[in-house]
C-alpha cells in the first residue's frame, strides 16, 4: 500500500495493545485499544501532525475494524474520531457493542 507519503504499512501491536500505521518504517499514528469480553474499546487515536489529512486515519481505523470483524470481536467506540467513521460507514454498525 503506498501513498504521497511513501509506503504504508498497518499493523496490531498487541504487546502495545494498539493499531498502528507507518510510513516507511516510520510510526506515524496509532489507535489505542482495552480488550474487553468479546469486543475492544477504541478509547483514543493519535496522528503524527505532518500526516494528518491524508486519508491515513481513516485507513488505520478501517484496518482496525476489519481486524476486529475478522476475530469476531465487537468495538466500543470510545474515540470521537472512530465513533464518527462508523457514523460516516453503517457496514461498520453492526460491530459496535450496545
């Protein structure tokens, strides 16, 4: 996956309990998570300034709901930023724990 930025590469950091993005090789953003029973609570996401408006959060929190899907987990969308893409993607609706 590459962008104006360069190369871009998303990846769940358990040990950090954390969805990252980098830019090659750089960690440029990331989504906090709380694992919970049967779901994880997104509480905060982070974007380095010089990348902020280049589609990169929005990947980052696709990347993380899709993970989520996959391990058929559920998310507390704790972060206003998340909680407004599910808003902005109702395929996403259905993982938000009630």
């Amino acid at each position: 996956m590459t962008s104006n930025s360069g190369k871009i590469t998303l990846r769940d950091n358990e040990a950090a309990q954390q969805y990252e993005v980098y830019v090659d090789g750089e960690l440029v953003g990331y989504a906090g998570y709380r694992p919970l029973e049967n779901a994880r609570e997104l509480p905060h996401t982070e974007m380095n300034s010089q990348y902020m408006g280049q589609g990169l959060g929005s990947k980052l929190v696709q990347f993380a709901l899709d993970d989520l899907r996959k391990r058929g987990l559920n998310v507390v969308p704790t972060c206003p930023f998340i909680a407004d893409y599910i808003g902005k993607h109702p395929e996403y609706q259905d993982l938000v724990q009630g």
